[in-house]
C-alpha cells in the first residue's frame, strides 16, 4: 500500500504558513510503516516541534475510484520543514519519521469521487485536542478538490488498490504536547460521524 499526501489544498492553510496558493496538484509520500493507528501516539520518541494536520484520507479503488472514507492525521516535524525548505530540499525527514500517518476508522463511501466536495453532502473534518475544536472545514471549501487530486495522481503514478491519499489539511494546525488527547472526526452534514481516531500523546 501507499501513501501519497496532497500540500496546500486549503487556501486559507496555505496563506497561514506563508506559503504560494497552487494551481494543481502538488504530491509527496509517506512510507507505508509511517502508518500509524494505535489509541496512543508515540509523541515522546518523535523528533520535536511535532504539529498536527488534520485531514480527509481516501483509500483508492485502483480503478480511478474511492472505496472508503478515514480521517488521518498528517504529523510534521515543523522545524525540520522549515529548515528543509529553505535549503530547497526534499521535505522526507519532517514528514516520514514513525507513527506520522495516523488512521482513524474506515467508513464504506457511498458517494462518488465527483460528488464528495458537493454541497448538499457537507463533508466536514474536526480535530478537538482536550476538548478544544483546534481545526474544522468542509470539503466544499477545498480549492484542488478530491476528484482533480486523484485525476492527477492518476496521470503519472502506480497507484494500487488499497493505496491512501491524504487530501490535505485546513488552517489551524498546530503543535501537540505530551498528555494531549486527541479526537478527530469526519462527519457529514447532519453532524454524523463516519470516521474517528480518538488517541493519547504519550
């Protein structure tokens, strides 16, 4: 299985960490060992300065399609990237570390790839740490939706069936600390929650 992770798919994300709104797709991987869905996350071994950022991950068909709904959390090593980028090198060492793919439930998705960022479903995803809601948006606000994530992901990569995409993050990530629960949702608009990892940072 792979993991592949779309950047900047919010504008207001993009605008809060200074960088340039895209105009496509923009991609890169985690390994799959990053993988990660235990009730506690391993934050005492990780490298410091770990953010969070909360998102929709589709598990693919492997035939241009979805097969299931998760919400995962894309962990980052915030000051390993920013060194990382101004040296205009690959991002491998603030994105890959262990347990940085953490994967929530799977929910069986009734709705097609064209329709998920649609209105009228109000897909929404929520990350609350010690019970306060630190990030929610809705697919309908994303300016690279899932459909045009995956048709370029398709266009030049082995993608498999089983292979996850993170579709990337809105504003509001931040830092965890040791002792911090976590509880991340993927909910629908009558407030439904059809995916959830609730761990602790230990």
């Amino acid at each position: 299985m792979a993991v592949w992770c779309t950047i900047r798919t919010y504008n207001a994300h993009a605008k809060e960490l200074g960088n340039e709104i895209p105009s496509e797709a923009i991609f890169f991987t985690k390994p799959e060992n990053c993988i990660h869905t235990g009730d506690e996350i391993p934050l005492s071994t990780m490298p410091d300065d770990v953010h969070y950022e909360t998102e929709c991950v589709l598990k693919l068909d492997g035939t241009g399609g979805v097969s299931h709904l998760m919400i995962g959390l894309d962990l980052t090593n915030r000051r390993q990237q920013e060194l990382l980028k101004a040296e205009k090198l690959p991002w491998a060492r603030a994105k890959c570390f262990r347990a940085s793919a953490l994967l929530g439930s799977e929910y069986k998705c009734n709705v097609s790839l064209d329709e998920l960022h649609l209105e009228e479903h109000n897909i929404g995803l929520r990350l609350t740490i010690n019970d306060e809601i630190v990030q929610q948006d809705f697919l309908k606000n994303m300016s690279i939706p899932p459909k045009a994530q995956v048709e370029a992901l398709n266009e030049w990569a082995p993608i498999q069936e089983g292979d996850c995409l993170f579709t990337g993050t809105p504003k509001g990530v931040g830092p965890l600390a040791l002792g911090d629960i976590i509880k991340a949702e993927l909910f629908w608009k009558d407030g439904e929650v059809i995916s959830s990892y609730i761990a602790t940072c230990v």
